[in-house]
C-alpha cells in the first residue's frame, strides 16, 4: 500500500480506532477527507 493512498488513511484511522464517522463507513469517503480527518485524530 502507498503511503498517502485512501487505502493508507484508512489503515491509520482504523489503528487509532476510527471506524466510522457521521454514522458512514470511512471507505465511503474520498481521500482529501480522510487525510483531514487523520490530522483531527492525532
């Protein structure tokens, strides 16, 4: 997996124990979303 791909941020919000955000999975979102969500999260 490359870092910086959907996949990536995936992987890393699901490590800190993010699994969904607003009531939807998080690979439903697109990846500039994910990357901000990771910043939140950290």
């Amino acid at each position: 997996m490359h870092i910086g791909s959907k996949g990536w941020y995936v992987e890393k919000l699901k490590e800190k124990g993010v699994r969904r955000y607003e009531e939807r999975k998080l690979e439903s979102y697109k990846k500039h979303i994910l990357a901000n969500l990771l910043e939140k999260y950290e």
